[in-house]
C-alpha cells in the first residue's frame, strides 16, 4: 500500500493528528476529501464562482493555521464548514461594501405573501427527470432563494448544522433561524410546483 493510499485509507481525527505532528501530506488528503462539500457551500452562499473559489480556499488556509483550534471531539467537516461559511459571509459583506451585492431582498412580510397554497403535483418527478437533473433542479432551485433564507437552508438542512449552531455562524437567533428555515422551505416547494405536479416525499432528498 502506498503512502497516498494509506492516507486515504485514515479517518479525519487520525489526518488531522498527522497534521499536527507535522506532516503537511496529510492536510492535503483533508483538502481532497473535503473540498467538493466545502465548495457546494460557498458556492452556494456566494452565487459566484470566483467568490466561492476565493471563500474555499481562505476557508482550507484558516483550518490549516488554527488546526490546534479544533477541539477534542469536535468533527473536523463539522468545523471546516463553519470556516467555510464564515469565509463566505465575510465575501458578502465585502461585496455589500462595493456596492456590489443588491440589498432589495423581500423581507420577512414579502416573502410570507408568497408561501401560496401548493399545488398537487401528477406523476412522479424521478420518472421525468433523471437524478443527475433532479440534482441539478433542486441546487438551481436553492440558488434562486433570497440570500437570507438561503444561507439559513444550506446550513440547516444541507450541511446538518445545529439550530444553534447555524445561528451562532449567521448571528440570528435560534427562533429567527427557524422562521427563515421554514420559510425557505415553503418558497422551495412554492418554486418547485412550477416543474412538478405531485410533491415528492422527501424532494430535498437528491440534495
């Protein structure tokens, strides 16, 4: 067995040791393994691919430098995300600074006047489109929500942070992160009628 071949091999705590103890190779096998899921969250955070790229790599470079800062019993993906989230809304506000970032997102009341009824859907969506399109429907789909409500759902259900730990990241409380994870929710199934007829039992479940 090659040397990359046993690192693969290893689990985070045991790549993150090696980290630590000097063996920089095994960080590298942390990047590789980690960087498609820290990317989707930028990305999906960001909505723009230099950003996103610009988050991931800050993100990789802080946990690399404070790997120390990973406390025992604490899951290394679990913490690289909450860096690459951080990243991400730091991103934002630079852009919001520039000018660069729209600030005419519905607030709370626009955004309740459009929870509709939802309508049934006919048929099966899995039977019209394939997975790889269904994928790519529901990301299309989640990129298109108001940032707010955005972020909130790419934490919370995507990437199975805490109530409180997603509010924490985006300085919300626990009971305003549930209002916009709801939200979102609702305005994600509101969005998807437009494709489908019937709802599927879980549709977040190709995410």
């Amino acid at each position: 067995m090659t040397t990359d071949t046993a690192a693969v091999a290893l689990s985070d705590s045991a790549l993150v040791d090696q980290t630590r103890a000097g063996h920089p190779s095994a960080f590298e096998t942390l990047t590789r393994r980690h960087m498609r899921r820290v990317y989707a969250l930028t990305r999906t955070m960001t909505q723009n691919d230099e950003d996103a790229a610009d988050a991931m790599q800050e993100a990789f470079l802080k946990a690399f430098t404070k790997l120390d800062h990973l406390e025992s019993g604490e899951r290394f993906p679990q913490w690289l995300l909450r860096i690459a989230a951080n990243e991400s809304l730091t991103v934002l506000r630079q852009r919001r600074q520039r000018g660069e970032l729209s600030l005419d997102e519905p607030d709370g009341d626009e955004a309740d006047a459009r929870l509709r009824e939802i309508a049934v859907w006919d048929g099966n969506p899995e039977q019209r489109f394939s997975r790889q399109e269904l994928h790519h429907l529901l990301y299309e789909t989640i990129a298109s929500l108001p940032a707010d409500y955005r972020n909130v759902f790419a934490l919370r259900d995507i990437n199975d942070f805490s109530t409180e730990a997603t509010a924490e990241i985006l300085r919300l409380t626990q009971p305003a992160v549930k209002t916009r994870l709801l939200r979102a929710r609702l305005m994600l199934r509101e969005k998807l009628t437009r494709r489908f007829r019937k709802p599927l039992e879980n549709p977040f479940q190709a995410l």
